[in-house]
C-alpha cells in the first residue's frame, strides 16, 4: 500500500467517528502515524514494522465506527490520554515536583544517586483506587519501595548478616519503581481548586496560579465537562447534534461513561488566605461506570467469624450428604443381592 492509500484510508475511517473531537483528534494522529512511516524510506524492515502499526491503527476505527467495544474504548483512551502519547503530555506536568524538598543523595557526592521525588499530585494519584487500573500504593510505598530488600535497612538483621547493601542498586532500584508505578497512572485532564467555604471549584488558569500550583496540557480547554455531556445521566438527552454516527446512542454514551471510570479527577482543596498549604483529593464523577472487576480489594468485605462458621457448616453438610448418598448406595445394592 501507498503512502497517500495509506493516509487517505486513515482519513476516512477518522471521518466515521462519532464526535468531532474524536475526529480532529485521529485526523491529526493520521498525519503524524504516516509522516513516521514516511520518514523510514530508506529503512525496509522499520518501514514495513511502521506500515502494519498504521494499518492495525485504520482496523480498529474501523471496527469501532461498527460497534466493536473494545475497538471503541481503545478510540476514547487514546484520545483522552488513557494511554499513548497524550497520556505523557498530561503526565508529565505533575511530575515534576518543583518547589518541593530536594532528597539526599543515597551516595555522598553524587547528585545524580538523589531519590525520585514524589510530587504531591503524583503522591495522591498514585495512593487512590480511582487513578490505577491496578491497586492504589500505600503512602509508606512512597517512602520505602516494597521492592527494595530488608538488606538495604542497615540496621536490620540481613545487613548485619550480609553486609551493607550496594547503594547504586538501590538508586536503580527506587528510580525503576517510581517509573513502574507512574507508568501505571490514569493523568487527569485538569486540576480543579477549591476553596473552602464555597460549594464548587474551578479549574482556570487564574485560579491556578493564586493557589500557586500547577495545572495539565488540557487545562481549562473544556475537555473533561464535553465528556460529561457526552456520558449523560440516563434520564437527560444528549447534546443537540453531539453524535454524527449510525451507532446506537445507548452504545456510545455507555462507553463515554466507561471513560469516566478513568478520567480522575484531581482537586486542591485549600484556604484562601494559606497559598501552597492545601491537600490533594481525587474522585470520580458521579455517573462513571467503572469495571465489573474491582481494581482494588477496596469493597470487597472480609471474612469474619460468622462467614468462617458459616463456610464450616456448609462443608459439613456437604460432606454428610455424600455420605448419606454412599450410604444409601451401598445398602440399595445389597437389597438388589438379596433379591436377586
């Protein structure tokens, strides 16, 4: 296939898409999906890797201007920055932990051996069920890896045994953790402050910037409150003209709400009068639909006393009843002996 083939069936299928921001959002990845192939004329084998990645791309908005669901939540998160490289450019702000304490070096010495630094933005996504698709960390994780070995405590008995742990694994170590676990963050599209005392929040730039903190690449662009629309309640119509597609509206607006389920929503509750001293909460909005499997074991209730008597007797039972049943067997086999 052609380059220009190529790109005009990239073109086509982004025009079957259902909203316009899902179509403005693929016709420009089209352009750069086949500027990258373009760019490998001279590289056969890259070439022809790059070629089946962009083809596997065009199936799947084919399949998801059909009705496929996965096909289509795989549209929704690599438009919203569930994954791909979107996902990093809202990522990436939060990262940095400007103005934050800088750690020690673990070498003496060497400033490159300091500790990733957790932002407070990174630390509160990174500790809520609603921000992973995996289990939420807990905040002594983001102090002590629970990848690193008792060895690196010094003052517990498998150093005094083994000797000090070697500090340049441990720098490796905490930096291939904090990467892993980033990696695995669902970044929100906008960070809305609210001050206390009032009902609601914003999430301006102005705002931002009088409680001193930092906002996403799609901050105040309007993005997030389009997907609640979207998504609906159930009971409310959707948007006047929002779906230009032959899919049935249940459909769509049921995976925008699917989408919610990992959109979290990151908010800075703080004073007016005390700039940088507020606290990081993140939530869900109201109508997301979250996966049937939990990603946390959050919810699910533990087993008690009653449970674990309960589980007993009815172990029990079951046992008696297979006994009874052999029992009723055997002597129902002896009878027909007898008779026989």
């Amino acid at each position: 296939m052609t380059i220009s083939s190529l790109y005009r069936a990239y073109l086509r299928e982004a025009r079957r898409l259902p909203h316009e921001y899902l179509r403005l959002f693929f016709r420009l990845k089209a352009r750069d999906d086949v500027e990258a192939v373009s760019s490998t004329r001279r590289q056969k084998d890259l070439r022809q890797r790059k070629e089946k990645r962009v083809l596997k791309e065009v199936r799947k908005l084919k399949a998801a201007s059909s009705g496929d669901r996965t096909a289509f939540l795989h549209v929704l998160d690599l438009a919203y920055g569930r994954k791909g490289k979107l996902k990093w450019e809202l990522l990436h702000p939060l990262l940095e932990n400007s103005g934050g304490p800088v750690p020690d070096p673990i070498i003496a010495g060497v400033d490159k051996s300091r500790p990733p630094s957790y932002s407070p933005q990174i630390a509160a996504l990174l500790t809520s069920q609603y921000a992973r698709a995996v289990k939420a960390l807990a905040p002594k994780n983001l102090v002590t890896p629970p990848v690193l070995p008792a060895q690196a405590d010094p003052s517990s008995e498998e150093a005094r045994l083994l000797g000090p742990f070697s500090k340049r694994r441990e720098v490796n170590i905490r930096h291939r953790y904090f990467k892993e676990q980033t990696d695995r963050i669902y970044p929100p599209l906008q960070v809305v402050v609210h001050e206390r005392g009032k009902d609601t929040g914003s999430s301006s730039h102005d705002t931002l910037k009088q409680a001193g903190i930092r906002g996403t690449a799609m901050q105040d662009a309007g993005i997030f409150e389009e997907v609640l629309d979207l998504a609906g309640s159930g009971h409310e119509p959707p948007p006047a003209g929002a779906f230009n597609s032959s899919l049935p509206t249940r459909f769509i607006r049921r995976r925008y709400r699917e989408l919610l389920g990992k959109l979290p929503i990151l908010t800075y509750n703080h004073a007016p009068a005390s700039r940088g001293s507020g606290r990081y909460e993140v939530s869900l909005a109201p109508r997301a639909l979250i996966s049937s499997v939990p990603r946390t074991a959050k919810g699910i209730p533990s087993v008690d006393a009653d449970d674990l008597a309960w589980l007993e007797s009815s172990s029990n039972e079951k046992d008696a009843a297979k006994s009874n049943s052999g029992e009723h067997a055997a002597q129902q086999k002896q009878d027909n002996v007898a008779k026989s």
